[in-house]
C-alpha cells in the first residue's frame, strides 16, 4: 500500500494540513520586500462599489470562499514589467493541483484581443485591407448577404469592433467527445453546431452589437489568406512573438498539457462535465493562457504604443487596433475605458466555469490580468479594485461609503413575503437579524442604511426602499438605479 502523500510535493501537503486557500498560494521566493508588501496589501482590501464604514474591505481568501472559487490566477503590471504573478487555490480540487502562476485557464474572449494582433499583422504585412468586402478574402464560405445589410458590404474592421451587425453574441462550447462542427457549419448554424447561424441583423457600421459569431468570420478569414490552421498561425505569427510561450489556440488542448490545464467549474463549485469545453470558434474564445502570458501582451501593446519596440505590430497599427471604430468604446479586439485621468485597453473572458479580465494603461506601463476557474465575475472586479487602491492607479476605483444601520426584527418582518415586478416574481426572506432577496437564481442580502432604505452589494448602484400604505402595511417596494425606477408590489 502506498503513503497517501507519495508522490505529492511539499507544498501540496503544506496546503493539505492547513486548510486554507491562501496556504495554497504560490508563494512569492525573490521579490522585494517592497513587492511583498503590495501583494499582502492586494490580498487583504478587496472591494465591490460600495465599502461599508469601518471597514477596509474583505482577504482575497474571505471572498473566493464566498464565490466558490476553486483556484485563481492574479499577474500586475508595474513600470511596463511584471511586478508579481501568484496563484492560489485549486487547479482541481479532486485532483489536488494548486494554482501556479504557471497555470492555464481558458481566457474566453480575451481570446478576441489576441486575435485582433493576428488579423492586424495580415493588413501590415499588405495581405488584407481592413475596410474591404470580406467577401474578397474569405474562399472556404462566403457571408451570405441579405436585405437586412441594405446594400452595405461588411469589412474586418466592422467584424473586430462588432460593428457588422451580425448575430450570435458568444458560444457556450462543447463538451468532451461531443462531435465538433466545422467552422462553415459553425457560421451557417448547421448540425452538430449548438448556436444558430450568423447572419446581419442589421447593416454595418450604424451602431456596437457584440458578436462572437463575427469574430468567428475573422478567425476563417485568417485561415483562408494565410492557408494554415487558425492555431498554427496564431502560434507563429502572434504567441511566439510575444514570448507567450505557454499559451495556445489548440482546440482541444494537446494531451502534454493536461497537468497545466485548470479544471472548471460553476458558481455553487461544482466541476464542469468532462473538465472543460472545447471550442472550436477559437478566435472568438479558444484560447488557453494564463495573466504572465496575458502581461507580455500587455507590456508588448504598451511598449509599441511609445514606438519602442514591434515584435509584432507596428506603432501605427498598434494605435490603429487601439482606435475606437464607429463606437466609442469599441476598438479592434479592445474596448477603450476612462478611469480617472487614465485611459486603459480592457477585455474580459467568460466560458464554461471560467473567467478573466486584463487592463492596460495606455500611459505609464500599468496592467492587470485575473484568471479564475470559476462561472462568477464579481470577484474579478473586488480584486481590480484593491490592485488599483494598492498601486495608486488614481480615479480607476472610487467606492461609494455607507452606515449601515440595525433594523429591528418586527420592522424586517413586516417585509417579508412575496413581490412581484414586470411579471415577475421574487421573494423577499428573513434569515437571523438579515433580509435576502430570492429568486431561482440568486440569493442576495440586504444592508440596510435606514429603517426602510437599504442596497444589494452584488447590483451596483441599486438602492431599495421598502413603501407603506396609508394604513402602515408594507405594499411593495421602490427600486432605482440613477434615473431608472421600478416598483414591486407586494402580494397578498
């Protein structure tokens, strides 16, 4: 009979016998006390929009316990260099593999950013005309082109910046040993493709409507002009550039990976069936990385910017990809967002029991990427937030302060029961000294700052206010974001 802990190594039996996630994280050997000291400070201050008084946020152990997250992957950017790449918490769980900076998660869309460099290197290299019919480039399919384009002629620019008016906002993979589809059969919604067929659902360049199925358009466009497979070229002509050694397009990932690979798994911590899904729509969302790779990229779109170096793109195409297109948010492959003073390139990734975001500065050489093996974003915002308070990045969070107050439990009675608002119904119950409201799909917590006003942490900007009737019996409920208001009325 074996030792149970043969084979495993010492920090998996460190973080066995502690319990704890934040045992289980790679700990940092050669940074500077300095260094160390920005991460215990990002570990132990992570925020949502609202910061309660008193409080200097939650650990980063307290909220991946609170999210079910399994394991979790966090590279900073500082002064156009990785300042530390840590992970922590499980690979897989049932496996017992810790997270490793070294750790691959699938990046979702993020996957569209990498892209995007790849379809621009074709237009520097002279091979594609950006604002050209994409009917011109593509030989294996061609867009089928119907009333709803009025005439238009869609173009690459318009397939990175969703500006093509085209349907299938993402795709939700496929599992392993399901048959994969083809990407003409992707794109036309035939079996065994699971999304409908991608077609305009409008004419381009009128106005920003996400599209996966677009992107996917690009992803066969870059096949047909450079005649290789979509991986085989992203690997030569874009990861490889960057030094983004350990990243892929392979769908599904090659078997010498399979110890790198981090399981996925959803909201309640259950594992997805089969360890992960396989998407064939690569370009869209197949790619496997992890925040080192996903910083190289950052630093390398940072350093092109200032004219200081072009592995893969020029400072002119570099600007080009990072220039809203007809949106003003939308670039190529990036959306352009304004914190403060600053201006940040930013994507986020959602697949199945996976999540990620990355920001670059467009000045300065700061940047951040999360990865997460887990189906929920929130924590991906709170950690944002204690990275930017951490590293001074002034005007990126600015969480709003509130009292909370005690109510009494007659008064959190009274509001118990059921509402119903646009159809809907939801219920409002009682748990302790607490209130929560429930539906199918969620179960939120109330903090309340007056006897009868009150917010949801997880719905940004939402505040609650319970109303009474002229006899004092509590009739609905009043809910209002900014401007916006809806009401629910409470059900006898």
């Amino acid at each position: 009979m074996s030792h149970p802990f043969a084979g495993r190594s010492w920090q998996f039996i460190f973080c066995l016998l502690a319990g704890s996630l934040s045992a289980c994280a790679q700990q940092p050997s050669s940074y500077s006390p300095e260094t160390q000291e920005r991460i215990r400070q990002v570990e132990n201050h992570l925020t949502g929009w609202v910061l309660i008084n008193g409080s200097t946020g939650w650990t980063l152990e307290e909220r991946m316990k609170f999210y079910h997250v399994h394991g979790l992957s966090i590279a900073v950017v500082k002064n156009f260099r990785i300042d530390y790449a840590k992970g922590y918490g499980w690979a897989d769980s049932a496996e017992h593999r810790p997270v490793s900076p070294a750790t691959l998660f699938q990046a979702g869309s993020i996957s569209k950013s990498l892209n995007s460099v790849g379809v621009l290197k074709l237009a520097q290299s002279g091979k594609l005309d950006l604002y050209a019919d994409i009917n011109q480039y593509l030989k294996s399919w061609q867009f089928p082109y119907d009333s709803l384009a009025r005439g238009k002629k869609i173009s690459t620019a318009n397939l990175l910046s969703h500006t093509a008016g085209l349907s299938v906002h993402g795709f939700p993979g496929y599992r392993r040993g399901d048959s994969i589809p083809t990407l003409p059969e992707v794109l036309d919604g035939k079996r065994p493709a699971n999304t409908e067929a991608v077609r305009s659902q409008f004419a381009p360049s009128l106005k920003f409507q996400y599209s996966g199925g677009g992107t996917t358009i690009s992803q066969l466009i870059v096949q047909d002009i450079s005649g290789l497979p979509y991986a085989q070229y992203m690997g030569k002509e874009v990861l490889q550039p960057l030094g983004m050694t350990s990243s892929s397009y392979e769908q599904p990932p090659p078997a010498r990976k399979k110890e790198q690979l981090a399981t996925a798994y959803y909201n309640d911590g259950k594992e997805v069936i089969g360890k992960y899904h396989i998407y064939p729509e690569q370009a869209a969302a197949g790619l496997w990385t992890n925040p080192t790779d996903l910083s190289k990229y950052i630093i390398e779109t940072q350093q092109s910017l200032e004219g200081k170096s072009a592995k893969v793109l020029d400072q002119k195409m570099t600007r080009l990809r990072l220039t809203p297109y007809v949106d003003s948010n939308a670039a190529f492959g990036a959306f352009i967002l304004t914190k403060g003073n600053r201006k940040y390139f930013n994507h986020g990734g959602v697949d199945e029991g996976f999540v990620s975001i990355y920001y670059g500065s467009m000045e300065g050489g700061d940047g951040l990427v999360i990865m997460a093996n887990t189906y929920s974003t929130a924590i991906l915002d709170e950690i944002a937030n204690s990275v930017a308070a951490v590293y001074g990045w002034e005007g990126f969070s600015m969480p709003q302060r509130r009292n909370i107050v005690p109510v009494g439990d007659s008064i959190l009675a009274s509001y118990v029961g059921n509402y119903e608002m646009n159809k809907d119904t939801f219920h409002v119950a009682k748990q302790g000294d607490a209130l929560f409201i429930e539906d199918k799909d969620s179960h939120m917590k109330i903090y309340f700052i007056s006897d009868s006003e009150g917010f949801i942490y997880e719905a940004e900007n939402l505040m609650i206010q319970f109303s009474r009737d002229s006899r004092g019996k509590i009739d609905g409920m009043n809910l209002t974001r900014g401007s916006n208001r809806m009401r629910g009325i409470k059900l006898p």
